[in-house]
C-alpha cells in the first residue's frame, strides 16, 4: 500500500505549481482549476458607493441590498447578506422589513405558517432576532450559541424565512447555500485606523462561494453576488475576484520567533544555518518569482544570496537586542534565558523583550496586569464600531485605573476584558468571544512572566504573578472571598459564611454536615454540586526535608526534598473553573525564598497527581550563619489552597576557603 495524503484548497491559485513543488507535489498529482470552473456558475455584480465614511456607506448600501433581493431572489428562492459586525447584521435584518413593510408586503420574506415557528423563536434570546424571524428574515453573529445557531440554520435551509444576514467573519464556518449572496461592503472597523480595513480577498471569495442552488444539476441553475465596496476599490476586485490568486509568504514579517525556537532547539547553530534554513521555505522559492513584492532590486544568485543574508542580520540583530539570544564569533548563535523561555511559552520574543524590561523587583498586581495587558498577542484584538464606549464604561467601574488610557487600543480593552472577567462582569457577545481569547492568552503570558522575574530572582512580583493565574482561571480578584469558587455561591452568602467565621473553603468543608447545610440554605441538588466541587478541591499534604541539614557549609549544594500526597477519592479531573474558556489543568509552583530581603532562591513548576516526591536545589549562601528562608506552595488554579513553611538552616564555613586561607598564609610567611 503507498500512503495517499490529499491537500484541498478552497481558491484557484496563479502559482499553484510552486506551491505543489514545495510541498513535494508532482506535475502528475498536482490540479489546479481556474476560478470559472463553479458546480453552479456565478453571475457576479460590483457595484461602487462613493461614500468616504464607512458608517454613512453602509447604510445607504441597505436599499440595493433590498432591491437586490427583491430582483434575483423575488420568488421564494433564498438569499444570504454579509455584513460587517453583529450591529450592522441586526440593523440591517430590520432595515429589510422596514422596506418590505413599506411597499405592503411585510410577509413577503416569510415562507411558512407563522405558528411554525415557535418551536425554533423559543430557542432565541434576542428580542430583535425573535422578531425579524415571523417576518422571514434573520440574522446570525459569532455571539449567539450553538443552539440559536442550528435554530436559525434549520428554519433558513428549510426555507422556512429567505433571508439570513450573517456577519462577515462567520465565512469561512457557514455551510448554507443561497443562490443570491449579498456582500455590503469590502472592509470592517478598524478602531486603529482612521476607518474601515479591508477584508482579505481569500475572505470575499468564500463569501461568494456560497451563492448556489440545492439542485446543481439544473439547466438554469445559476448563483449570483452582488458585490458592494467603496468606488475606488471597484477596479481593483474587478480585477482580482476574475483572476486566480497568487499566495504569497509572510515568513518574513514573524521570522524573529521562527528564528528564536530554531536557535533554541539547536536546529540553527550560527548564521549560515539561518540561511540555509531559508532556502528551504516557501518564501524562498516566492522571492525571484515575485521580486517586488518582497522588495527585491533583482532576481540574480547575488541579489538573492544578498536579500536573505541582509534579512538574517536584522533579524538577529532585533533578537540580540531584546536578549533571547546572542553571537559568538560574530558567526555562532546560542540562546539565552529570554530565548527559552519565548520558545516554550510560544509567544513573541517582542513580549519577552517587554517583560524582562518593564518588571521589577517593586511591581505589584496592578503592574502585572497592565504589562501583560500589553502583550504583543492582543496587538490582533479588533476594536468595532462604538466597543470605545462599552470598554470606557468597563474601566470606569473596574477596580484598577489606567494612566491617560486610549479606549481604541486593543491593549486597553485586553485590560478592559481582563478586569471585567475578574468582576464577572456580564458582557455582549462579540466582548464575551474577545474577552475568551484575552483569558486563553492569559494563562501562558503570566506563566512566561513567572519564569522572567525568578530569572531577576524577585520574589514578591512572582508571588504576585502567580495569585493572578489563580485570578484568571477562576474570574475573581484577589480580595474576593476564596468561598466565590463554589458553584451556587453569590456574593451575599459569602459575606454571611465569612460573618460567621467561615473564611475559606476547608473551613466549609470542617462543617459539620447540619450546620453547613443550614448556612448553605441550598437544596439537595445544589449541595450535591457543592460537596462534589469540594472533593475536588485541593487538600494535599506537604512535608519537606533538607538533605543533611548539619554539613551546610558555605559554598555547598542544598538539596531539599519535598513529598508530596492529595487526599483524594477517585481519578483526578480537570480544575473546575466554569468561568474559565476552556478545559484546564492543575499546576504548582515550589518556590524558595527569602523574605526579608525579597529575593527568590529557587523555583520549580509541576503538575501533581496522587503523590510526588520533588528535589529543588539552590547554593549555600556564600557567609556563615543562620538563615531563615521561606517555602511556598502555590497553585495557578484554586484559590486559598497555597501553602507556606518556615525553613530555617545554620551554614559552616567551609573547609576549602579555610585551608586556601592558612595555604595563602603560609605562602606570606615564606
């Protein structure tokens, strides 16, 4: 048998054989259509609005979508309309009834009994969206949940209602088909630019591919598109929506973090592997094919040899100045701490550049919130139309105040989500998917910026940093009761468990069994829920030893042995954290430390089942004496769970540094 791996594209491309080349794809295997080539053919109409502002464009664009519903899709054949964001998608599904209440036919869209539909309206939470629907029309956002989604998707397939308005980034997800599709407008918000950006072409092109017929076959069947965009864009998609699409390499403008894991992983040694590692990509192949778009003077061997050499300079160059890796021998590359670090975490060596320059041995919570808040990975986090005045009203009631904020920065609506999901705080849709990926994004920013400031040795701001994974995964501030963790538990009944001395949650859990429920006040099915939470909290038994504690002497290794044990019935499950995306593991920090002068000794991260035994490792202090250091056990899931010992050691003088003293006295004396 030979092993058969097939590669679909959804688009024609106009390089496909260097693509298939690359990949390792012969002239044999390799099919590539031109974009005519349709199950259904496509009547495609560009129509141009010269209207500078985007909101004012979009809703003058709302009549012809009207009138081009009306004209290609007058029967009950169905049709589907692209519309920037949640807001425009609801304006607009009501817009079209106003038109078709206007001419008479306010039904005119609605191809069922009315009665019919209450079955699928009751599944809805929108008002508007339960309205637009008895009218035949509905729209469909990222923010709506599985079941309102295969609601609206049933009763439209069916062809129970003829219109769906769909926001534009649901795309490359939709698999209803409509023999008239509708795109207003080519560009989305952009809350970083003067207006709108546009949408990538591969993005327009799925958009079209979804005007069809259910039965392909037909002699007359035919999808049309009726495309609208900004006048001056008119040519330039007349152009590229007829013409199959050249893929191009970006691997120039994200090669610094390519470059660093490579180095990291030895797979790069020094500056000619760095070439050599090029010439293996894509980009390399693309760049005397497309010269001008990767700005090349000339295609020969030197301009080549040339462009690759300059670019691996200047990206190593930004990588040496923001230390994850430095040159030896002006040739030879190792990375350094940062390096590891960016590479493991999979984040940008810009954000560890940022971390390692704005933390410091003073920060606190605030600090570390806002410095992660800054990232380079929410640079991405769109900002839409009017989100300036929901993120301003966030930061106005959220506990932390930012200095001179700028509400259309995506860094500050990342801190503006972060404090809203610490006050669980309920958000619309479109906020509520952002705020998930600031959250996801979260956990392994401050997991990287725990092992950047035990690099610094700082022992608070890793305290820190690491009360807010616990904070992230568990949406609560640090002042909050730890009682908030248990499900069913408001505000007001953690405040009347704390009235009575009930602090923490192993202070419940001591309860007897009368008095607890009498406090709880819940019923039978509510304390299953919390007695099952509460088994899984974790209640581990932490002992501790230094290995030969009375040979210490200066100059040594300590070696100390912690054994670890969770009382524990059953297989351990993942942390119960509803607020928190998606499913998460437990995971602990021991870190060793000395309080009094704020300094961090040692540190190891692990994931504990049932039992485990861990050694840490740290230098014996350089003066004889008495030390008196610290040992922490944090978790970056559960609240109130972390532990913390008093260790305390003498230190000899050690014997080498005494005989090398009288040696060098007997050298004096001679």
């Amino acid at each position: 048998e030979n092993p058969c791996r097939i590669v679909g594209l959804s688009t024609s491309l106009a390089n496909a054989r260097d693509l298939g080349e690359w990949i390792g794809v012969g002239t044999h295997g390799l099919f590539n259509f031109p974009p005519g080539v349709r199950p259904v053919p496509l009547e495609i109409h560009i129509q141009g609005y010269d209207v500078i502002s985007f909101e004012a464009r979009m809703q003058v664009m709302v009549k012809p979508t009207y009138s081009a519903i009306t004209r290609h899709a007058g029967g009950s054949d169905p049709a589907i309309v692209f519309a920037p964001t949640r807001k425009h998608a609801r304006l607009t599904a009501l817009d079209l009834l106003t038109y078709a209440n206007s001419e008479g036919k306010p039904r005119r869209f609605l191809q069922c009994a009315e009665e019919d539909l209450a079955p699928f309206t009751a599944k809805l939470r929108e008002s508007a969206l339960q309205h637009t629907i008895k009218y035949g029309v509905a729209y469909m956002h990222e923010g709506m949940l599985p079941a309102e989604r295969a609601a609206v998707e049933a009763l439209f397939s069916s062809g129970a209602i003829q219109v769906l308005v769909c926001t534009a980034s649901l795309c490359w997800g939709l698999t209803l088909n409509a023999k008239l599709v509708v795109i207003m407008g080519t560009q989305y918000f952009d809350g970083n630019t003067t207006g709108g950006s546009d949408y990538p072409v591969t993005d327009l092109l799925q958009m079209m591919g979804r005007a069809s017929t259910a039965d392909a076959n037909a002699e007359d069947a035919v999808g049309i598109c009726v495309l609208m965009c900004h006048t001056p864009k008119k040519e330039y998609y007349k152009k590229f929506l007829y013409e199959a699409f050249p893929v191009e390499s970006h691997l120039d403008h994200c090669l610094a973090d390519h470059l660093c894991a490579e180095v990291v992983t030895r797979t790069i040694e020094n500056k000619q592997d760095a070439v050599d590692y090029l010439t293996w990509t894509f980009f390399y192949r693309r760049l005397a094919q497309n010269p001008n778009y990767y700005s090349l003077t000339g295609v020969t061997h030197r301009h080549l040899s040339d462009h690759l050499s300059d670019l691996i300079e200047t990206t190593i160059g930004d990588l040496e100045e923001s230390k994850t890796l430095t040159v030896e021998s002006e040739m030879d590359l190792s990375p350094l701490n940062l390096g590891i670090i960016a590479s493991y975490y999979y984040i940008s060596y810009s954000t560890i550049e940022l971390f390692s320059a704005s933390l410091t041995a003073k920060t606190k919570m605030k600090g570390c919130l806002e410095i992660v808040s800054s990232a380079t990975e929410y640079d991405a986090l769109p900002i839409r139309p009017g989100e300036e005045d929901a993120v301003r009203k966030i930061l106005m009631h959220s506990p932390v105040t930012l200095d001179k904020p700028k509400y259309t920065d995506p860094h500050t609506k990342a801190n503006a989500l972060l404090q809203a999901h610490f006050s669980r705080a309920n958000l619309s849709g479109d906020l509520t998917l952002d705020q998930s990926k600031v959250v996801m994004d979260a956990v392994r920013l401050l997991q990287a910026m725990v092992d950047v400031i035990s690099s610094s040795g700082w022992l608070a701001p890793a305290l820190a940093t690491m009360e807010l994974t616990q904070m992230v995964t568990q949406a609560l501030w640090d002042k909050d009761s730890p009682l908030m963790q248990i499900p069913h538990m408001t505000r007001e009944l953690a405040q009347k468990c704390t009235g009575q001395g009930i602090e923490g949650v192993v202070d419940l859990i001591e309860m007897e069994d009368d008095a607890r429920q009498e406090l709880l006040a819940m019923t039978d099915t509510k304390l299953e829920d919390v007695a099952d939470w509460c088994n899984r909290y974790p209640d581990i038994d932490f002992k501790f030893e230094i290995q030969d504690p009375e040979e210490i002497t200066t100059g040594d290794n300590i070696v100390v042995v912690v054994d670890l044990d969770r009382d524990i019935e059953g297989d351990l499950r993942p942390v119960d954290a509803p607020y928190f995306p998606k499913s998460k593991d437990e995971a602990w920090w021991i870190v060793i430390g000395e309080p009094k002068k704020g300094t961090l000794i040692a540190i190891k991260r692990i994931t504990l089942g049932k039992r485990s035994k861990v050694k840490l490792d740290f230098g014996a202090p350089s003066d004889p004496g008495h030390y008196k250091y610290a040992l922490y056990f944090m978790c970056d899931s559960y609240m109130g769970c972390d532990q913390e010992y008093d260790m305390e050691f003498d230190v000899a003088e050690g014997e080498d540094e005494s005989e090398e003293e009288s040696d060098e006295d007997a050298m004096d004396e001679d």
